[in-house]
C-alpha cells in the first residue's frame, strides 16, 4: 500500500511530537506499506535525526537570522504545499494522511484520506487561542476523513462529544517512545527539573514558574531547564519579575541531547492543562525521570502509576508536588520503576502496526 503524507507538519516545526509521531510511524509501518512525505523544504529536526532512513536531503528554510525571514518562510511553505498539491493530484499512492488540518487538498484530492487527531485543544481552549477559522478547518476535514485515528480514549470521547463524530469510525492507537542507547554523558548543569516543549497559555507554564519561585526560596541552587523555542521578551521580563530568571535555562537540543537532560533531571514537569498524550511522558519513563505532572484530561490514562500528579491550577500543589519527589528517594525510584512498567504499553511498532489495520480499514 502506497501511502502519502504531506508537508504541513515538516514545513511548519522544528521541534514537536506531531512531526516526530509521524517520521516514527513511517519509519516502522510493516511491509508492503511504502510512504512519501511530500516535503521539499524543512528544518524538522526529527527528520534530521532521521535522514539515513528517509535519505533526502530537505532544503533548509530560512533562519531567524535572516532581514528577509519572514518573506522567504512563507514563499518556502507555500512551495512545499505546491509540491504537495502536486502529488496529491498525480494520484501515484493509495491513502493520503495529511500531517495538520489545512483544508487545501480537499477540492484535488480523489482518493480516500485519513487523520490523525491527537488534540481538540482549539476546541476545549477557544478563548485562550482564538483560532475559529482553525476550528472551522479541522471539522470540515475530520467530518470528510474516511477513517479517524486518535491518540487517547480522552481524545476519542472529546472528539465525540464535541465534533458528533460515530465512534465506530474512530480507532484509539497510542503513541510509542525511543529507548535511548546513547552515552548519558556528563551533567554539567547541577541540580534542576526539566520541562519540554511550547510554553503558551494551556501549557500553564507561568503556574510552574510560581511554583518555581517558592521552590527556590528554600533551594536557592536548584534550576528549571526548559527545552523548546527561545524565550520571548515578555517571558524574559516575567522571569526577571518573579525573580527566577537566574535560575531558568532554555535550551534547544537534539533527541540524543533531550534524552540526556532527562536522565539527569531530579524530575520531568508538565503542568499543562491539557494534551492529547503527552509524548514526553514516555520519554521521561524511558530516561529514569521521575514524572511529577497535572491530574487532567489524559495524564492519568497515559501515566497512570508511573507519576504524581498535582492541580494544575494551583502553583502550591505543583510546588508541594514536585518537592516531596526532588527529595525523597524512595519515592523517587518508585517512580522510575512504575515509568519501566508503564513503558511495557506502549511503542513505535505497535502503533504502526495498529496504524497499518487502520489503514486497511479504509478499504473494507
């Protein structure tokens, strides 16, 4: 089976588990299933990380550094959805999975697609992101998808009740995780805990910088390390205001990087309010990182024993929360155990091979 996956994702990211999701399914679909991502243009790092399976060298877009950034990164993205549309349109391939819900491929495309969902934070969220033309998008494409894939039960059941999709039409296949085989090398940066990823409102990161701001009062040399995009101006003065700026490092890494600041944390948070999965869950399990995170939408169904879980509302609970694992080690090495345990759910090749039957799906 020839399936296609096009541009969105690739174009649009650098970092983040959407992109890594899909470089992962492709990388272990089973036999007999070939796959095309339809990109020309892309500074993915997964694809990067990954360039001796996919063997393509994507042309880079542009830096941050350039005076024309803003003009050559659209004219690149809208390049890679030309070549996008281009192949759509060929017809050389059996199913389409396109990687986000821009709607362009729906009045050229003549085969049957699928979708993954893997949030409907736009939906749950409307008034922090203020995204209703994306809304619009996303339930005309899941409403038109032959088949819908979701990341979580959570999903699924926010799917149905939200969109009104039929449930027979949905199938639930988690995500999987790397082990990491690498040296873990040295820890140059003392003692922290560590958060990955976007930083914007539903993240609640500002709830995990108060709760910094009191563990700090009584350990002045402890660090948060934050792994994503650097931060913006108004993040730097918030920071400075809470008077923790000192003590917060942001930094973005590599998987091989990602995955040696995990194994030295004193522990992995995430406080946001709500995920899909949560892929950094698994990578912190697989790392040894203790996982302290919020007790809503589908942590507690990805994580279940594996973490301690605080209200994600309330930057007391976090920081209560996260210093009862930092300093005790019998709870901590818990954790880490139940992380192993928990792993035993959950992996690249069986969301492939559950994504194959999805596929095949399409067709009976």
């Amino acid at each position: 089976m020839e399936i296609l996956y096009d541009h969105q994702m690739f174009s649009r990211a650098k970092f983040g588990g959407i992109p890594k999701y899909f470089c992962e399914l492709i990388k272990n679909l089973p036999e007999h299933y070939d796959a095309e991502i339809a990109v020309l243009f892309s500074n993915n790092q997964h694809l990067k990380d990954n360039y001796k399976f996919f063997k393509k060298p994507y042309l880079p877009i542009p830096s941050r550094e350039s005076r024309l950034r803003g003009h050559l990164r659209a004219k690149t993205y809208s390049i890679n959805q030309f070549y996008s549309a281009r192949k759509i349109r060929q017809k050389k391939y059996d199913l389409f999975h396109p990687t986000y819900f821009d709607p362009y491929f729906l009045k050229i495309i003549k085969k049957p697609f699928i979708v993954t969902i893997h949030d409907l934070i736009v939906f749950k969220f409307p008034d922090v992101l203020r995204k209703q033309q994306q809304m619009a998008e996303m339930e005309k494409i899941i409403n038109k998808a032959e088949r819908i894939i979701a990341i979580s039960e959570n999903t699924k059941r926010d799917t149905v009740e939200i969109l009104k999709v039929d449930p027979k039409k949905i199938d639930v296949i988690y995500h999987g995780f790397n082990r990491f085989d690498g040296e873990t090398g040295e820890n140059p940066y003392g003692r922290y805990i560590l958060f990955v990823g976007a930083r914007l409102g539903y993240k609640n990161f500002r709830s995990l910088a108060l709760a910094f701001k009191t563990l700090i009062k009584k350990d002045p040399e402890l660090k948060l390390i934050c792994v994503g995009n650097a931060f913006t101006p108004f993040e730097v003065e918030e920071l400075r205001r809470l008077n923790i700026f000192d003590n917060v490092l942001q930094m973005g890494v590599n998987e091989q990087k990602l995955n040696q600041l995990y194994f030295h944390a004193l522990s992995f948070i995430n406080p946001s309010l709500y995920e899909g999965f949560g892929m950094s869950l698994l990578e912190a399990f697989s790392n040894n990182c203790p996982v302290c995170l919020s007790n809503s939408s589908c942590f507690p169904e990805i994580a279940a024993d594996a973490g301690m879980y605080f209200d994600p509302y309330d930057s007391d609970s976090i920081s209560e929360i996260v210093a009862k694992v930092i300093y005790d080690n019998e709870l901590s090495d818990s954790l880490r155990q139940a992380g192993q345990r928990r792993l035993l759910s959950f992996s690249w090749k069986k969301c492939a091979t559950e994504t194959a039957l999805s596929y095949r799906k399409v067709f009976n």
